[in-house]
C-alpha cells in the first residue's frame, strides 16, 4: 500500500535486506538503497516527462499512460513480488468503484489507502451528497464523475508518487496531466491588479534545486547522526539502569532528533520529484512569489521551532494529516480526535509500537490543549511573558514529541516498555492528571467541523 512511506515517521520499504556491495559500502540495508535508486531515476524522469511530455505536445492519455508504465516499473523493481499485492487492491477497487452506488462508494474503498480513500469520498461527496450539504472545501475537491480507467491507475501508480508519496487530490491530478494545474491556481490571484496582462509560466527548477539541496544535507546527517546516536541506545544497560532521569530526558531527545533526518531525507525527495514534472504549484505568496508547497510533507523550520504538540503535527507528514482531517476528523460525530489517532495507528500497519505512539498522542494532544486552553491567555499581557512561554512550550513540546515518537521508531513491545518505565511513565502520569483535575474548555462544533453552504443559508435565515 504504497501510496507514500507506510508509517508517517518514516519510510520502509517491503522488499529485500539482503547485503549488496553499494548496500555494505553506505551501511543501509538493500531495500533503502533500491527505494533511493527509484526515486533518483524517478527525478530524472520527471523532468523528461515535463519537457518533452507537456501538456501542449502530447494528449493527457499519453501522459497518464507514461506516468502510469513508469510508476508501475519502478514499483516492481523496489518492491519485487509484493507489487502484486498493490496491483490486486488497485483493480479490485476500481471494480468496487464503478460498480457501487455513489452513495457508498467510500465505505468499500476504506480497505486501501489514501488516494483511494481520497478519491472514494471525493466522488461521494461530488456525486452522492448534496452540493449544500458540503464544505467550502469538500465542493472545491468533489469528483463529479467517475474517472476512468487509465485516470484511475495514473492517479494511483504514477511515478512519480507511487513509491513515497505524498497523497494528493484527484481533480489536481488530472488538472496537472492535463495543463491545467497552474493557471488554475493562478486564477486564484487577481492578476491584473498586480499590473499583469496574462497569466505567468512559472518555473519549478528553483524549488526543486533548494529541495534537493535540503535532501542532500538530510542524506548526510542521516549516514552521521543516526550512526552516531541509534535508537537501540535507548535500551542499553547505561540509558536503562545507571543513567539519571534527566540524563535519559536528554538523552532521548539527542536520539529522536537523529532519526529525522531520514523522513526529512525521503519526503524532501518525493516532493522534488513531483516539482521536476511541473506538479505541486500552490499560487503564489503575500510577496508575489511562487510557492511549490502544494505537496510538500513537513515544514523543518517550524518543526523545529513548534511550541506546541499540534503545531508540531500539523508539519510533519502534512500530507497524511490532512488526509485524516479530510476522511475522518471532519466526518465522524463523534470524538474527533480519539477516532483520527485511531485511524493512523491502523493505517501505518500492525507494530505494536504504532498503536503505543498513537494512543500516547490521545493524552498528550487532549492534555496539551487543556493546558493550552487554561493558561496561555494568562501570558500574552507582556511581550517578555509571552517570549518565556514561547520558551518553556518549546521545550515541553520538543520532550514531549520524543517520548511519544519514541515507541513508533523502536515498534516492538519490550524495548518500548523498557524505556518507558525507565522514564517512569512521566508524561501518562501528567498527561492523565492534567485531564482528570483541570477543567475542559470543549472546543466549538464549527471550530472542529467546516460550515457548509446549508449552515451558512440557515444563518444568513435567522
């Protein structure tokens, strides 16, 4: 299921660890080395595919045909006979698709991934919900029609996402293979106010260059840091027995921050990769320059800098979040947040370190907004008062990530129950305490939920 890197943490890949001499000469097993080697081939390819396949020179059934071949080609050369089990899911849902009616297409698809979970409620809410009935965002992405066949398969197993992600919008797929991808987005701005007569062609080879330069230093701290600081530390006889509780705290925070620079490494990749052949152009900023973040995956500045436990999610692994906004947390009645953790835990795979990673993150996210919602106000009086804040939930929100992430990297039951109780459950006990005896400020329905144009009919009616 290999719509991008199965856990949102990192990549692995499904196929050989077999030793290879390139794979004994860099010390990472062969599956990374063939994950790297496609993802190379695949820039190369990408920026074929956008010179001499451009939507002006060829048909959009020659361009999703090429994207779909190569996609294929490279999934089978990084995942060998495992491929088959993608194939199998991708035909079968698409019989799903174009067989179920409008209004349950999504509830079948829920067997795969994102993009297939993606399309199948994007076709729901296009052709089996009413248009009042939707978000300002859910109307923007409704599929209207059900795609066809060679649209389905480019959309899902193109080369340029097919290995490492990151999920995107069907309607932005096939607005890109056909041309229309960044005019659209320039639409979006008044061009004539800005003294422009017609529309730009702007150029990805900017954002690819500084992306891949990005890669390249990630790929560096990656074959350094990680080495120097592996995750088997934080179950040695040292870190578990003799360390103080301090030192541990520092300690594992040394260690998940040199486990980084490998997703960084991966996604920073995937996303050149679609910005070589033209796709990922977001409009352009309050500055007058153009973005190509539509697809990016994190955002390492202010990873590093969050100073709080949803401002760290909300840029890592952007694209899986807000598929989990779109397709759960803005659907479901009932506990949002519980039931989101949940959904990821499950999508990642079947490690028990998924599921303690994810049920952690119900306390700490619950816990962190109490806080929040109790005490913040108390410090934006003075600029000094809301400097120390910044401060101290910076630092709060840095341990607190590395304790959670911690079991997700480790995956297995006894060295995360190891490092836990050497770290004596700290953030469950504070995490629960700060639940049970603060008080619980709920957050508004329409806060959670975006209005639709039926609420907003009603409201402008009373």
């Amino acid at each position: 299921m290999a719509a991008e890197p199965p856990p949102s943490l990192s990549y692995r890949t499904t196929g050989s660890t077999c030793l290879h001499p390139l794979s004994e000469l860099l010390g990472i097993p062969l599956d990374q080395v063939n994950f790297v080697t496609c993802q190379l081939f695949a820039l190369f390819a990408a920026f074929w595919f956008r010179s001499y396949l451009s939507p002006g020179k060829t048909s959009p059934d020659v361009r999703h045909a090429f994207a779909t071949i190569f996609g294929i080609y490279f999934v089978i050369f990084c995942f060998g006979w495992y491929s088959v089990h993608l194939f199998v899911l991708v035909l079968m849902c698409y019989g799903i698709m174009v067989t179920a009616s409008a209004s349950n297409v999504h509830r079948p698809l829920m067997i795969v991934t994102q993009k297939i979970t993606t399309l199948a409620f994007q076709v729901h809410d296009g052709l089996g919900r009413k248009a009042e009935d939707l978000s300002t965002e859910q109307h923007r992405l409704a599929v209207k029609a059900k795609p066809s066949f060679l649209e389905y398969v480019s959309y899902l197993l193109n080369f340029m996402s097919v290995i490492a992600g990151p999920c995107n919008n069907f309607k932005e797929y096939i607005a890109f293979i056909e041309g229309r991808h960044i005019h659209m987005k320039l639409l979006e701005v008044n061009w004539k106010e800005k003294g422009f007569h017609s529309l730009p062609e702007p150029s990805p080879t900017r954002a690819v260059i500084h992306k891949l330069c990005l890669t390249l230093v990630s790929l560096l701290l990656f074959l350094t840091l990680t080495k120097t600081f592996p995750v088997t530390c934080l179950v040695d006889d040292w870190f578990v027995h003799k360390a103080n509780f301090l030192t541990r705290l520092c300690y594992l925070y040394v260690v998940m921050q040199a486990s980084k620079p490998k997703y960084y490494f991966a996604w920073t990749l995937a996303d050149a990769v679609n910005n070589a052949a033209g796709f990922g152009f977001s409009g352009v900023d309050k500055n007058g320059n153009f973005c190509w973040d539509l697809l990016s995956n994190l955002n390492i500045w202010k990873i590093e800098t969050a100073t709080s436990f949803k401002m760290y999610l909300e840029n890592w692994n952007i694209q899986t979040a807000t598929w989990l906004k779109r397709v759960c947390y803005e659907r479901v009645p009932w506990y949002p947040t519980v039931l989101t953790f949940i959904l990821s835990a499950l999508w990642h795979g079947v490690y028990p370190g998924y599921y303690f990673t994810f049920l952690t993150g119900i306390l700490v996210t619950l816990a962190a907004r109490t806080v929040r919602n109790n005490y913040r106000h108390y410090f934006l009086s003075s600029k000094t008062l809301k400097v120390f804040y910044d401060i101290v939930t910076w630092a709060v929100t840095q341990l607190a990530v590395s304790y959670t992430v911690a079991p997700f990297v480790m995956l297995a039951v006894e060295p995360t129950i190891s490092l836990y109780k050497s770290m004596y459950f700290y953030l469950h006990i504070i995490s629960l305490l700060i639940i049970l005896f603060l008080p619980i400020k709920p957050q508004a329905h329409n806060q959670r939920r975006p209005q639709t144009l039926n609420s907003v009919n009603k409201k402008k009616i009373d």
